[in-house]
C-alpha cells in the first residue's frame, strides 16, 4: 500500500495524504502529467476517471470526469498555479459542470503536489488547503480522504508498467466520449522544438505528410487567434489533392493550440483539435484531443486508418526534423 500517512489539521485546513513507491521521481511526476496514466489512478477504484483536457503548464486547465458503477459521473476540473517539473506543482481544484466549466456552488480548493526521492524511490506529497470549515467538512465528508486512499493504492500498477507508456511506442488512440478521441505519442524532441515543428510552414511540408508518395504544395499557417490556416497535399505524379482548412480558436505557445478542421470543398461538419504539449522523459508528450459532431463521423473517421497515418507522420518528424544532423 503506497499511503503511508494522512494528516487532517483543522486548525490549518488542511488534508495532507503522502504517498512513496519504488520508482524514481521523474517517474512519478510522469505519472501526473500523462492523462493516459493520471486517469488510470485518479479517483476512487469505483469511479474511474477520463481526462478531455490536461494542460500541465501555469494558467493550463484540466477536465475529468469520473463515472461510477452505476453510469452516474461528477466532473472535475484543475487549474494550473505553479508547475516546477518533476518537483511541484499547484492547482485550483473544484467540481465541475458537465461541460466542464467550474461550478461554484461547491466548494473549491486548492492542492499541491509535491515530489522528492528517497532512500527507496520517490515520494509525492499531496495537500488540499481548503476555505474554511464548512467546506472542510463537506468535501471530506463527501469521502474525499477515501477518494485520495483508493486513487494511490491504484498507483503502483501504473508507474511500474513501462511497457504501456514507452517512448518508442506509435502514436495510439483512445476514445473519451461518444464525440472525442485522444491521439497520443511522445515525440523524441523538446516542446520548443515540436511547437515549432507544427507552426513553421517550412518544417511542416517536411513531416505533416501522411504515407509515402504525398507532397504539401499549400501551407498557409494560422499564428494569431482569429487566423485561419489552409493545408493541402498532392500525390507525386498524380492528380489526386485535398486539403483542410479551419481556424485557430487558442493558443498558448509552446504548449497549447485549440483549432477548427474541415475539408476544403465541403459543406460537412468540423471538428476541433485540441493540441497539447508536455515534457516527459524522453522528449515531448504530444496530445491531440479531436472533438467530433456525433459518433458516427467519429467511429467514420477512425475507420479511415487515421492513427496510422498520423504515426506515419509522426515517426517522419522524428527522422526527418528533429533527428541530429
């Protein structure tokens, strides 16, 4: 059992829960800021947990919702205070809306997450300072101390599964919601580095190419909220071309970007991209969080071989942009 103490301090409204496993620190610090892995233990056994949003940088927002046994679901959300990797970082925790937005009729608090080796791996220490009494009270008798119990002892088989989360891995896809999928894959490159990859057109006709046999003639960049982007991509020696267009919604460089998506020509629906960056060992976790209109354009485009061909542009940008010369 990871927990080794909880401490509540009424005096100093604090709930304090510590934790130590046998990995290294940047490990258990990755465990946090990978969705794949933090939803796997975040939450009760009974009340697992899906990430849409994981922003792990200051003024970056996370949204969870957890469902219980019998398909009722409370969301959740963090908002980003401090981010000091792999030693601390700090959140405004709170409930949530279903579509994500904070409800403030429940109390909010505020947690800090600290980590540190030891003699036999790593500790995290996570405290909740809460605003009073009352809410107090009514979080922990919510079973919040339970909660923080049940999400550690679920630890253990996460942080010590390398295999599952290896930064040789292809870029896989999992789906969060009957409208949203999340295509996930460390990049072997920094942030700085893979931001750029995505925003200097002349890097992009580099590696944004799908299979083998396409090239990028168009490649008109959106860098300002409000601008609109135009990709197209030609077959060698062919006639065959299409394209996408749509605009850039938000955008927290280097770490986040929130843009529209539809094909150039049609009059079909877009979907939104949510693209966000974080450092791992190892190099760049890349996130992208497609939001759908339905699940059947969902399920659609899945079927395409979209993953792969995302992978295959992927493994390109490794090869051809950021390998060493």
């Amino acid at each position: 059992m990871p927990v080794t103490s909880v401490t509540k301090d009424p005096a100093q409204l604090t709930l304090t829960v510590v934790a130590d496993f046998p990995v290294t620190q940047q490990r258990l610090w990755d465990a946090y800021a990978d969705p794949r892995q933090l939803e796997r233990f975040w939450g009760p056994v009974e009340w697992p947990a899906r990430f849409s949003r994981h922003d792990m940088f200051p003024g970056g927002r996370s949204i969870y919702t957890m469902t219980g046994p019998d398909g009722e679901s409370s969301t959740g959300s963090w908002a980003f205070l401090t981010v000091d990797a792999p030693h601390f970082f700090e959140v405004e925790d709170g409930f949530a809306h279903d579509d994500g937005m904070p409800n403030d009729e429940l109390p909010h608090m505020r947690m800090t997450f600290s980590f540190e080796g030891t003699d036999t791996g790593s500790r995290v220490t996570m405290t909740t300072h809460f605003g009073s009494v009352e809410d107090m009270q009514t979080v922990i008798g919510m079973g919040m101390e339970e909660g923080l119990r049940s999400a550690a002892s679920q630890m253990d088989d996460v942080i010590t599964d390398l295999a599952s989360f290896a930064t040789s891995l292809p870029a896989s896809a999992d789906i969060l919601s009957d409208t949203q999928v999340r295509v996930a894959r460390v990049i072997r490159g920094s942030v700085e580095q893979v931001w750029r990859a995505h925003h200097e057109p002349a890097l992009l006709q580099r590696w944004l190419l799908g299979p083998d046999g396409w090239t990028m003639p168009v490649c008109e960049v959106a860098l300002a909220v409000g601008d609109t982007y135009r990709y197209e991509w030609a077959r060698e020696g062919g006639d065959d071309r299409f394209g996408f267009t749509g605009e850039l919604l938000a955008s927290s460089e280097p770490h986040r970007s929130v843009t529209t998506e539809r094909m150039v020509g049609t009059d079909g629906p877009s979907t939104t991209n949510e693209l966000t960056l974080t450092p791992v060992d190892g190099g760049t976790l890349l996130s992208v969080v497609i939001t759908y209109p339905n699940a059947e354009v969902r399920d659609m485009i899945l079927a395409t071989g979209m993953t792969s061909g995302m992978e295959t542009s992927y493994a390109r940008l490794e090869s051809a942009v950021l390998a060493p010369a």
